[in-house]
C-alpha cells in the first residue's frame, strides 16, 4: 500500500497538498524570486562599495556596516511575531505586510542616497529589514506545506542555495553599477523588482497553511522517523496518489482566494504559548544541531563579506568597486553547483533507507555533510594562506576558495532544513524562525567588530578562526546520527505543560 507523507485531506479540494500543479508552481516561485527580492537582496548590494562609501558618506568602516547589522538586527528581532502570528493567522498576511514595508523602506532608501545623508539611509536599511523576516523565516515552511516529502528535495536546496549564490550575483552586479553609476542608482534599479514582487505576492500566493482532516491510515512524521503500524512506517515507495474519497468541500474561488487573510486562526493557542514554545524548542537537541550547523556557519560566510573590499581594496590588489564585485563569481559558481545537493540528500536518503529495510530515518539527511566539511576546511584555510601571502592576482585563488566556502556551508544548511521538514513538520516555522533569529543576531554582532578585527589581527587570522569554528560545528554531526537519534522518537515533553 503507498502512503502520501503528509497525507492530504479526503474532502477539501483547497487543500495546499491537492491544489492544481500549475498554482503549487506559481506560488513556489513566487515565493523563491520574492525571497531573492525581498530577503537577500538588501544586504550584499551595497558589500562591493564597503571601502568606498565610508569616504562618501563622511563615516567609519564600521558605520557602513551597520547599514547592513542594524537592518539585521530588526529582522532577529522580528522573528517571533512573524512565527506567531504565522501559525495563528496564516503565512499569507506575512508575506503580504513584507512585501509592502520591504518596497516602502527601498522607496526611503532612494530618498537618503539621494541626499547622501546616512541616518536617512539608516532609517531605509531597517524600515527593509521589516520586510526580510517573513520571507527569510517562513519560505522553506511554505515548501512543507504544499509539497509531499518526496517532491521537497530539490525545492528547499534552490531556496536554501539561493542565500549563498543569488547573494553573490546581488553582489557582482551592486559592485559594477556602483562603479558605473554611482550607489545611488542602486535603490532605483530595485524598485520596480520590489514592486513586482509586491504584485506577485498579491496575486500568485494564496494561504499556504491549512487544517488538514485526514484518513484514519494516515501517517504522519514523528520527531524522528515515519512509522509502521507499531513503531515505525516506511515511506519509500511515493507516488503521486490523492486521498482514498472524492472532495466534497467546495474549491475557493480566485478572487476568494486574493483575501489579506483567511479568515481562520489556525490555532486556538494563545499569544504566550505560541512564543513560549519557539524558545523551547531550544531544549531539544535536535534543535540545536540545526542552529549550529545551519545558522552559525552561514552568518560566518556572510559577514566575512564586511571586510572583503577592506582586503581586495588595498595593495597589492587595489581592486576598483566593479572588481570586488566580480570577486564574487566564485560564491555564485559555488552556489549554483550546490543546488545539487538537494537530490544528492533524497538519493542517499532513499539509498540508506534499503539499507534500513525500508524504514526511512530523517537523520539520513546527514551522512551528505561530509561533503560540508572538506569543502568548508578546503575554503576557509587555503583563504586564510591567500591573505597572508599575498600576490597582486591572489585574488583569483581567493574567489576560488570563497567559491568552496559557498559550496560547502550550503551543504549543512540544506541538509538542516530538509531535516526540519521531515522531523519537525508541526514545529517546522518555529524551528526555522530560531535558525534565521540567531544567524541575523550574529550579523548585527558581528558588524560592530569585525572591520576592526581584521585591521588589528589580520583578515587571515579571521578565516582561520572562521575556519576552525566551522570544522568543530560539522563535527556535531557525528554525534547527531549516532547518539541523539534514539532520543528524538517523540515531540518535547515539555511542550505539553503549555
């Protein structure tokens, strides 16, 4: 017999699981250029310009720099009321608030690089910031929602990659229109992609989330696998087959479908339990694993950004605005070739579930992570020796090993995130709001030292530490497959006194 994980409704045709391909596509990637638009784009424009615009708006290192943490910090800050009033009222209402204050704070931002004035500017860069979190936050959880466990692989590694590579491509292009034009165009050429995006949200994205009424043979993920009928299930063998009854409930129309909000509350949890139960979540872990894994080592990936045009700018490179740009066509390779490792983890995923005479575990979403490991330590010290060696074309090696960086921790967060969706489907939005709260907290942190870190100590000896953190956390996931497994078979006892 096959079973659908999850199993879809027997009599609602508005179900998220039964809507016609043509509306999952459409919402999909919506969703993903939305997330580039809105969640990625902001930050790394303005990377390549770091050194230049400390001149040009008359600041420090530093205070460039906050122009990407502050907006940072309010999107960590953020995170709990999305989660929230996500799993109270739906996605939707999300997406649609960040869709409009992300185009409001880049309407504000063309006003304060206009007038090159940088509390104007500052004021752009965080009034943004309130449209990142949604769309950071609540991506892969609309993934899970609208895709069975065995078409989510390759969804989640383009969504979980594009942080990385579409990163790198916002950057290569800030870098040149900087150069060209001048960072005040910069803002200008966003706009209508914000607005687009806004439209898109609009039309193209209905409510993902949904109380699903299912048959009694359904069966669900646990926390750690899916079950047979006494302990454990096996969902191998998946096929495109809907439930067992025909649907009854009548099919929304369009225009129905184009409301702000549902008109349900998803669930009769409180405020305080809701807010409660993310942190938590931080007993587990399982949960902890992610964080580290996941959030950690892309934040150190990202906010070694704040001193590359600090490293490139200087003899003996004296790379131009353009060309600390173009650094980053190593990051965007390694981005695109790391969209593969969201199939790699169903094949070896399915592969080990044979092996396991067809039982599937979701900790076989982990083994890929070896890959993480050699290319992270691969990346991070031959980066290191190419820093504090260097050669007026070091650069070339340095997009090389930055490439290897973005290939490498793209690895452990795709692994994570599809671990969440199988593991944690109830919990999954909480799960990845503390990911994106933590990696958004360390960026604001980071950004209020680390220019000054690698002027004192060297950019080497950052890549260094960088590298040896990122080597350690990879190595958790040793114990996560042999030891924590076992403990995982159910949700947190705790979560129960709520």
């Amino acid at each position: 017999e096959t079973v659908l994980v999850p199993q879809p409704s027997e009599n609602d045709a508005n179900d998220p699981l039964l809507w016609p391909v043509w509306q999952k596509e459409a919402a999909f990637w919506t969703i993903f250029l939305n997330a580039i638009i809105f969640a990625i784009m902001p930050g790394p424009m303005m990377a390549p310009a770091t050194y230049a615009l400390a001149s040009t708006l008359d600041v420090t290192l530093t205070n460039v720099a906050r122009l990407g943490g502050y907006q940072l910090l309010v999107v960590a800050a953020l995170g709990p009321v999305v989660s929230v009033l996500a799993q109270k009222y739906g996605k939707r209402p999300q997406f649609l608030f960040a869709s409009t204050v992300g185009t409001l704070g880049t309407i504000i931002c063309i006003v304060g690089s206009q007038q090159s004035r940088y509390n104007t500017l500052l004021a752009g860069r965080i009034i943004q910031g309130l449209g990142v979190t949604a769309w950071e936050s609540l991506s892969l959880a609309a993934v899970g929602d609208m895709f069975y466990l065995y078409e989510r692989g390759w969804r989640t590694a383009v969504i979980v990659c594009s942080l990385a590579c579409m990163a790198s491509m916002v950057s290569i292009i800030g870098g040149v229109m900087t150069q060209n034009e001048g960072y005040r165009n910069l803002f200008v050429a966003a706009l209508p992609f914000n607005a687009a995006g806004l439209l898109a949200t609009i039309l193209l994205v209905p409510e993902t989330q949904f109380i699903r009424v299912t048959s009694s043979r359904a069966v669900e993920p646990n926390s750690q696998s899916y079950g047979d009928n006494n302990k454990k299930g096996t969902a191998e063998h998946v096929s495109d087959v809907r439930a067992t009854e025909g649907t009854q409930a009548p099919r929304k129309t369009y225009v129905q479908r184009l409301s702000l909000w549902s008109g349900v509350n998803y669930t009769q949890k409180g405020v305080l339990h809701l807010l409660a139960e993310i942190f938590i979540h931080l007993a587990n872990p399982a949960v902890i694993w992610i964080l580290m894994v996941s959030a950690v080592l892309v934040s150190l990936f990202v906010v070694s950004a704040y001193i590359l045009a600090q490293v490139w700018s200087v003899p003996p490179y004296n790379l131009d605005i353009a060309q600390n740009g173009y650094f980053w066509t190593g990051p965007l390779l390694g981005g695109l070739l790391a969209v593969l490792i969201g199939p790699l983890c169903d094949w070896s995923a399915r592969w080990l579930a044979r092996l396991n005479r067809g039982i599937f575990e979701a900790e076989f979403r982990i083994p890929v992570n070896v890959l993480g490991a050699l290319f992270c330590s691969l990346g991070w010290f031959l980066f290191m020796w190419v820093v504090d060696n260097p050669q007026p074309h070091g650069y070339y090696l340095g997009s090389f090993c930055y490439g290897c960086i973005c290939f490498g921790i793209s690895v452990p967060s795709t692994s994570a995130g599809l671990y969440i969706l199988d593991s944690f489907p109830g919990q999954a939005t909480e799960v990845f709001v503390l990911q994106m709260m933590l990696k958004n907290f360390l960026f604001y942190g980071f950004s209020n030292f680390i220019n000054t870190w690698a002027t004192e100590a060297g950019a080497g000896e950052v890549f260094r530490v960088f590298g040896i953190v990122s080597i350690s956390l990879l190595a958790l996931c040793i114990p996560m497959c042999k030891f924590v497994a076992p403990l995982l078979t159910s949700p947190l006892p705790i979560l129960n006194v709520f």
